[in-house]
C-alpha cells in the first residue's frame, strides 16, 4: 500500500511540474536567441588583454637611448612586445 501511495504522489508531482517546465523552455529559447552575432565574441576577445606601457634607458656604445615599449599580456599567457619610439637623450 505504501508502494501505491508514493508512486501516485510521483506521478500527480511529475504531471503537475511538467507544463511548467515546457512554458520555461518556450520563453528561454526566445530570449536566449543572440541579437549582435558574432560581435559579441569579437569584443570578448579584445576586452581579454592587458596592454601596459614601459620605459626603459639603454645605452648603446657611448649614447643613452629612451625607449617605450608597448606589452600586450594575453589570456594564454603569452606576451607580444612592440617598440613604440626611440628617443636618444646624450
């Protein structure tokens, strides 16, 4: 009896659950639907970075050279580094 008493509760509880769990489904595949494309990804990729500044003085022979580099962190760890100006102080 026991048996029958549960197995009716799971029942009358899965069919009570059910439509509500279809009108969720309808309305989340309508709002989850993407409206810019492939933006979206683009500017994940670009805001995904760190960019920083560096300046350093090199001496060259008997000139001393400021340099400004340009260091682009990126999420898989690695770095790509550019040379911004060269400016020779003496």
């Amino acid at each position: 009896m026991k048996k029958f008493i549960a197995l009716s509760l799971l029942l009358l509880s899965a069919a009570a659950f059910v439509p509500s769990v279809e009108a969720k489904s309808n309305t989340a595949s309508i709002s989850v639907e993407p409206q810019y494309g492939g933006q979206i990804y683009q500017n994940r990729r670009r805001n995904n970075r760190i960019v920083r500044t560096y300046v350093r003085n090199v001496r060259q022979g008997r000139a001393v050279y400021r340099e400004t580099y340009r260091v682009v962190y990126r999420a898989n760890g690695t770095t790509r580094t550019q040379l911004v100006s060269r400016v020779r102080i003496r």
